[in-house]
C-alpha cells in the first residue's frame, strides 16, 4: 500500500492569528489532520495559544508528527501560569520514548515547579532508573506538587538506591508540606519503603489504624505484608478483630494468609 500523501496546509495559516479561539482551533486542527511535516513549526507557535482547545491540538499534532525537535517546546509549556493541559503535555512527552529521556532529566533542574513535576511523571512512565537518585533528592524540594510527583514515582521504581531518602523524609518531613497532608505524604512515603521491605516504614504505616479518616486500608495492609517483621502480623490482625466483616478485614485475611 502506497504511503499518504500529506495534506497541503496553506488554507490553514491565515486563521491561525484570527481573534476567535474557535477559528484558530479548526485551523491548528487542520494541520494535525494534515499530517504534513510543513505543519511542524506551525504547531510550535500553536503552544504558545491561550485556548486549551487550540493548545490540544496542537500539543495532539506535534505528538502525532513525531519530530524530536518538539520535545523541548512541550516541556517549555508547561512553564506557564496555569496548565490544563499537563496531561497532554506528559502523554506527548512519553510517546516520544527514549529520545525525551535527556531533556526530562534536564528539567528536573527547571525553574519552575510543575515542569519538574510533570518531568517525573513522565520519567516515571517511561521506568528510568538513572532518574532514581536525582527524583529521590526532590523529597527536599521546595514545592509540595513536586515532592507528591517524587514520593509516587519512588514507589513505583521500587529502588533500593531511595531507602535512605525516604526514610530520612518519614523523620524529617519538609516544612513546606501542610500540617494537614504531613501524615499522608510521610504514609505515602512509607508504602514505597514497604515495597522495598524496609521496616522503617512500619511505624507510620501502623498509624493508619488509629486514622479512620484518613485509613486508606487495603494500601497499608498490603505494605505491612511486604515487611519481614514480627511486629506485621498483630498490626493486620487489629483490622479483623475491629470489624470482621469489613472490606479491611477481608484484605487482612488475605495477606495474612500469605505471609510466613
């Protein structure tokens, strides 16, 4: 089967500066339709378009032409004094694979708070582990967003190179995170070490009982299974005899179950 011809793009340019966000939305439209490389710088100026409609498809089309040389523009995007548009920003930088991972490593250093934090993310969907230790020193960063982006993708790298800076975080806990989220940042943290089997996690993670608001069960029981320790088993076993009909109790009982 013969390759597509790209669609010619000139019909498109005029409206792409036209007052009305709807105009400039079906010409950026147009060029993502088009699929023609000419549209590619057409796009990048697209990004810098107030109008998430107009800015989803030109972010949309710049993941679907795949040229590399958009990749720095994506991540300049989300520099900006709002983002509604960070998941399709992260979504395209991921497509790109391997070839966003220098930039994304880079932009760990960015000046502004949401390109480190979509940067880890997207670092964290594509499972580099050469980001483990720069991710690991932003449990120190001076923005919560950030550090929430850190302590998620830490649990899912499940690396042993993070033990030391997640338990340094349970202890020390940043001052910029809320007096009210401190105890749900420290618990996340201690799921991550729970997946590493570290008992550090286990004074936090026992805490959970005593916080019927804020229990997040089946998480924690699960952890607490993932832990070598005498101290686990009467911890999951409080679930059970507190209510044994509950859905707490039916995950203690199965990670009970399987516990040595």
């Amino acid at each position: 089967m013969p390759p597509k011809i790209p669609k010619p793009i000139d019909s498109y340019l005029l409206d792409l500066n036209h007052a009305d966000a709807k105009i400039r939305r079906e010409a950026v439209k147009g060029l993502r339709q088009s699929k023609n490389p000419d549209a590619f710088p057409y796009l990048i100026a697209a990004l810098k378009d107030e109008a998430v409609s107009v800015l989803i498809h030109a972010i949309r089309g710049l993941d679907e032409l795949g040229d590399p040389r958009a990749i720095p523009a994506l991540i300049q995007r989300l520099d900006r004094a709002s983002c509604d548009v960070c998941d399709e920003v992260g979504a395209a930088l991921v497509s790109f694979g391997d070839l966003a991972i220098p930039h994304l490593l880079a932009a760990l250093k960015a000046a502004h708070p949401r390109v480190r934090a979509v940067s880890i993310s997207c670092l964290n969907s594509l499972d580099v582990p050469e980001a483990v230790a720069a991710i690991a020193a932003l449990l120190n960063d001076l923005d919560p967003m950030v550090i929430g982006a850190a302590l998620r993708a830490l649990w899912d790298f499940n690396d042993p190179r993070s033990r030391d800076s997640l338990a340094e975080f349970i202890s020390q806990t940043p001052s910029v995170i809320s007096p009210d989220d401190v105890f749900d940042q420290q618990r996340e943290a201690a799921f991550a070490l729970a997946e590493l089997g570290d008992e550090r996690a286990i004074d936090v993670l026992a805490q959970s009982f005593s916080r019927p608001d804020h229990r997040r069960c089946i998480d924690t029981i699960k952890q607490l299974g993932k832990i070598d320790s005498p101290r686990v088993r009467p911890l999951i076993e409080a679930y059970i005899v507190e209510d044994p009909d509950s859905t707490c109790a039916s995950q203690a009982r199965a990670t009970l179950a399987n516990l040595a």
